[in-house]
C-alpha cells in the first residue's frame, strides 16, 4: 500500500491595495497571495465607492504584473537610438554610470539635468517624494507638469479657489446629470454606476461632446458640439438663464461676486451667435439652459477632455460658473464635478522639501513644460544634456511627436527611463532600469474623483531585480554624495510622512490605521454640499464670476469664449487646407499608455482606428475598414476607418494612445498634435488639431 501524499501547506493571506493609475476612481484593492504569489486582484468589497468592483483592465493586474514582457534587469544600450538594442549589466554598475554623468553636468550647470514625470503611478511615495527631493537637491531644471490637467485646475482655482467640487457619492440623487465632454463609462466607471441609479430614479441624462461616446450612447439626449466650443455654450446657457430670470436670486446675492458684470457678459452671447460658434441648433441651446435651470438638482460632471484647446482654462471657469447661477451648490446632489483633489491637504512640502534647493548650485533653477519637450530637447539655451524618465512614456504621450523623437535622438542626450516595460521611450534610453508595480511597493494615495485616502501594501516580493522609483533615488542619492536624513527615509516613514497634514479634513488619519483598513474617508459629512453656503476658498470667499485673480494674470475677469486655434473661425486659411477636427480621447482598453502592450488589451482594441462621419467619408471617396492618412504640417499616422455617426460632421476621432512600436506605421495620433499650450496653466492642447484624411493607396 503506497503512503498517502503529503499536501503542501498553503499560506495564504489578504493584502490592503489601492489602484495606482491616473483615474478619478483610485480604486481600493484586495489582492491574495498564496505561498508569496498573487493569485487574485479583486475590489475592496467594504470600500464605498469602489464596492468591489474594478475596471476590466485592472481586474486583470496579475497579467501586467506576471507579464513575460517585464523589464527585470538594468539595461545598457549597445544599438543606435530608437532600435531598442540593449545588454543587460547590474544595478552598481547602471547607478555610478549614471551618477558620474550627472556630477559631470552638475559641475558645469545642473539644469542640463531634467526629470520627466507624470502620473504612470499617482502615489505620494513613487511619484511626489524622493525624486522630488532628489532634483532638487541636485538643482536640476524643474519640471512644469502640465500635459492633462492644468488648465482645467486654473479654472477651477480661479472660480472656486481650488480643486473642489460635488461628492461623487451623491450624484444618485440628481434629477438631471450634464455630462460635459466626459466618457464615465472608459474613465471613471464607478461614477457611472452612480448615474445610472440616477437614471432608474428618473433623472434625465444629457450627454455634451463632440463625439458619440459610450457614454453618450445611453444618455437621453447628446448634443454634438465642435471641439473647443465648450465655453460658448456654457456663455449661451447664462444668456438665457439671466435674460429670463431663471437663477437664483438669493444664491447669487449672497454667495457670489460680479454677477451684475456677467449680466452683461452673458448678453453677448445670444444662443443665435452661439449656434454658429458650437455647431448646435440655437433651439437646443435654449432647451438645454431652460432645463437645467428649472430641474434641483442638477449635476454636471465635466473632464478633462474639454479643456485641452487654447480656451480650456476659460471652459472650465465657465461651465463651474453656472451652479452658482442655479444654486446647485446648496444640494448635496447638485454642483459640477471636475475633481475632489483640491479637498485633501498631505504634506507636500515634507514630501518633497523645496528647502533642498538652497543647497543645489543655482537655488532657482529654469522651468521646462512637459508639454513642449520635443521643442525644449531641441531648442533649450543651455541645452538639456541629460533626462530621467519615470511614471512615464513621453516619445507616445508627448504632442508633435516628430519633434519628440528628433530630441530624444540626439546623441549627445544622456537618457535614463526606469520602467517596467519596453515602451516607446526606452528605445532610445542609454540605460533602462527595471520598476516595480503596485503590488511589490509601499504607497499612499488622495484621488481626484472621490473623498477617500488610500493606503498600498506590497503583497509580493519586486519580480527579477526591480526596484521602486523611491529605492532607485535613495541609491542614486548616496552616489552623488546628498547626505541629509530625508534620502534615507523608508518607504512606510515617507507615507507618515504624507500625512502630517494641517487641514482638518485630515485630521485622526494616521498611516498604521490606514494601512490596516486601507482606506479612510475624509472628515466631511456624509452628504456633504461644500458651498451650500458660500465658503468657496477664493479671496472673496464666493463664488468669482468677476476674478481680480484672473485678471492680475492678464485674463479677462469675467467669462470669455477664446476660440482653439486651429479652427475655421480662428485660422480659416488653414481651415481650408485641413478641414477635420480631431480628437483622440482614451480608448477604454488602454489607460493613456499604460496597458497599451498587454495582449489582453490589444486583443480588445483591434487596431488603431478613426471614427469619421459618412459626409466627411463621402467626400474623400472612404469606405469602411479603409486604411486611412490622418496628416497636416506637423505629421502624419495611419488608421482604419470606421464610418458612422460617432464623429460629428467635421470632426474625427482617433482613440488613444497607442504605442508606436506596435502600430503598423510605427507614429500614433500625437504626431500631429501640437506643443502650442492653453491659455491658463500652460497646459497642452491635444484636441486643438487640425487635420485632412485621406484614403491611403498604401494600405
């Protein structure tokens, strides 16, 4: 008889997680490990607006944290740049090749040093500390990271006096819902859930964007603007709201300031004029202003999408203006919402210690703007002799795209990207060193679409040799000599560190208890209206339809419409030659670059595509499924066509962003984009574009 088999024990155990990536939901994650491998990433059951649900791209981490794609060992370029031809050497021998180059340029001038990074991850401790504290001690060019969401925090800032609005958890009870140039359905899934118990309650869901989105889809009515039009829809809806003195009275007398300037304003912009402006009938207009002025409460979410044009800054001041007019703010349900971020309050200061400047050679050393990198790569006095890539894939995300790599090329350019795979950047890296994914470091996250502090606990040991962003600075730091205590903090005492907070809203979250439960709500009410009476953080402390804060930047005060640049009304010379607006939203298989190589997500994508009206099609004698040109002066890409009534008439729709390496002509839709910025907050204008598609013979 043969003795029976012993069964390995398993050990399994629960790990607190949170999502990293740049999403307003930040989601609360539960991960299992069993014998020190994950073997299940699912929602946190117990977090409210999570409810243990996530998205099908982070429902399936395990893929992009198992990948056989992972970057596992420091690289060495032996290949000429762009081929992505490396060797594998250790992590002593990439950290003093790197740190002997940097003490070079630092001996002569440390702004040739520039970090690029951005939000590949959101956490405090891989993103916002010690690699601040590390360019900044070494006096390197500071970056202004301006290519999503800068213009739009301006507008905010300027109205409302930060980064505030309605509680996401309250948008069930509004009885109307305008979503603003957003697509909840690819970008913010657990909002949506929320709208759509709004919708089983009887609230009227009204869709504004330029495109047919999903979300759009399953809304009661969709009015297809032109892009870059946002804000003189918003001025028309005040045109008729005041001239048929529909707002509210005693709302706009206490609690804001100027209304009697945008009476005036607002007289400019009658829905006729405004009709010819966005591309909507002037009796929609009216519609729409009517109903949203006589329907409590109502609730606009609006995204970032709109502000990417020379006028977004304005857009958005716009658009916020009117819950003020209406007293939405008063409800709990009613309000806008761009983001919750500006209600948090961690220690940012702490985080990434300013004070470390003083010590570098040149205390107040240039900025540059992320978003014209190709421009400063190649045009910058005195150059830039050396880049640190991270949380970041700029040769894909970047706009005008041929400038990009141009820069990127440059020989004498020393390139470092910490990864943690083979993205487009890394092609033209001298040195690639391999990063760890959410569930092999420590992290503390806000968010910007809900009231939640998050906590990350590692639940698996870094796969091959990668490290965290925060441990490859703490090693580079020691190289170059930095010898202040702040470069040898842990990970866990950085996370303490985030939440020495003065704001009250803060207060009684510590880390050891977050990182237990691995989340806390803010200290708000539970049905929480922020200015139902006023208190908005401007000068004033109202609500600034007239801004001497705007003004004092060279603004106009008062609500404007500034026109995109690229736009018949604009430039009609260039009209002529490009005719097509395009867009290129997110496509909900990808999360801006990230996730973009899984096979999963690629199996779900297709192939780059361009969503085209079958007028425009007609025109140009394209059919669908045809292999088409999208161009203008700056550049060109491929796509297939798909011809319907997605795109409005005049406008076109490139879903992105997809990596270069694997499209079939290797450019995406960034390579014509342009690198001009927003009016406000020197963002990037992605969706200020102008473009002619042509049918290409190619194929």
């Amino acid at each position: 008889m043969l003795a029976p088999v012993k069964k390995t024990p398993v050990e399994r155990r629960l790990v607190r997680a949170a999502c990293p990536h740049d999403c307003p939901d930040t989601c609360a994650m539960q991960i299992t490990v069993e014998n020190g491998v994950a073997v299940k990433v699912e929602g946190a059951k117990d977090h409210p607006f999570t409810a243990g649900t996530l998205c099908t791209k982070v429902a399936k981490y395990l893929e992009r944290t198992y990948s056989k794609e992972r970057l596992l060992h420091p690289l060495k370029r032996v290949g000429s740049k762009g081929k992505g031809e490396f060797e594998r050497f250790s992590w002593d021998e990439a950290l003093d090749t790197i740190a002997a180059k940097f003490k070079a340029i630092a001996a002569d001038d440390p702004q040739g040093i520039l970090p690029y990074d951005y939000a590949g991850t959101m956490g405090y401790v891989q993103w916002h500390s010690m690699g601040r504290r590390f360019f900044n001690r070494l006096g390197a060019s500071r970056l202004d990271r301006t290519i999503c969401s800068s213009a739009g925090k301006a507008g905010m800032k300027i109205t409302l006096g930060g980064g505030f609005g309605m509680d996401p958890e309250r948008f069930d009870d509004a009885k109307l819902i305008l979503i603003w140039g957003s697509n909840p359905i690819v970008s913010n899934l657990h909002l949506w859930s929320r709208v759509q118990e709004a919708k089983r309650r009887g609230a009227k869901l009204v869709a504004i964007d330029p495109y047919r989105s999903l979300s759009a889809e399953k809304c009661h009515e969709h009015l297809a603007l032109l892009p870059g039009t946002d804000a003189a829809l918003a001025l028309a809806m005040m045109h008729v709201i005041i001239g048929e003195d529909l707002h509210d009275r005693d709302y706009v007398e206490k609690y804001t300031l100027g209304f009697e300037q945008l009476k005036e304003r607002a007289k400019e912009y009658p829905p006729e004029k405004v009709a010819k402006i966005t591309g909507l009938a002037a009796e929609r207009i009216v519609a729409l202003a009517r109903e949203y002025a006589g329907t409590r409460p109502a609730a606009i979410r609006l995204n970032y999408g709109l502000q990417r044009h020379a006028g977004g800054g304005m857009a958005v001041r716009n658009i916020l203006c009117l819950p003020a007019l209406t007293g939405d703010w008063r409800h709990p349900a009613g309000g806008a919402l761009l983001a919750t971020s500006g209600f948090f309050g961690m220690n940012d200061a702490k985080l990434e210690r300013p004070d470390l400047l003083q010590k570098a050679k040149n205390p107040d050393p240039r900025t540059i703007n992320m978003a014209a990198i190709g421009d400063a790569l190649l045009e910058a006095k005195p150059p830039i002799r050396a880049l640190y890539v991270y949380n970041s894939n700029p040769v894909a995300v970047a706009p005008d795209s041929g400038k990009v790599i141009r820069g990127f090329s440059r020989e004498d350019l020393f390139t470092v990207v910490h990864e943690q795979f083979p993205t487009d950047t890394c092609d033209y890296a001298d040195i690639v060193l391999p990063a760890t994914t959410q569930l092999e470091h420590y992290d503390v996250h806000t968010a910007y679409g809900h009231l939640y502090v998050m906590a990350n606990s590692p639940a698996i040991e870094p796969v091959g040799e990668s490290l965290p962003n925060s441990e490859a600075f703490r090693r580079l730091a020691a190289r170059m000599g930095f010898t202040e205590d702040c470069f040898r903090d842990s990970d866990e005492d950085i996370c303490r560190q985030a939440l020495e907070s003065s704001s009250p809203r803060m207060q009684g979250i510590k880390w050891d208890s977050l990182k237990e439960k691995g989340w806390q709500r803010l200290e708000v009410p539970e049905r929480f209206a922020p200015f139902a009476e006023g208190n908005f953080g401007t000068p004033s402390g109202k609500c600034e339809f007239y801004s001497e804060t705007a003004e004092s930047m060279g603004m106009d005060p008062l609500p404007t419409f500034i026109a995109p640049r690229e736009s018949a009304q604009s430039n009609a010379a260039l009209a002529k030659k490009y005719p097509l607006a395009i867009i290129s939203p997110p496509n909900r298989h990808f999360l801006n670059s990230s996730f973009a190589n899984l096979p999963f997500a690629i199996a779900e994508a297709g192939e780059p595509s361009l969503d085209i009206h079958p007028a425009d099609a007609g025109a140009r004698g394209i059919g669908e499924g045809d292999t088409v040109r999208i161009f203008n002066d700056r550049g060109s890409f491929t796509a297939k066509a798909r011809v319907g009534d997605k795109a409005r008439e005049g406008v076109v729709v490139a879903l992105s962003v997809w990596w270069k390496k694997l499209s079939a002509d290797r450019r995406n839709a960034n390579d014509v984009t342009s690198q001009s910025i927003t009016d406000i907050g020197r963002g990037a204008t992605f969706y200020d574009c102008l473009v002619e598609v042509k049918k290409d013979a190619a194929g």
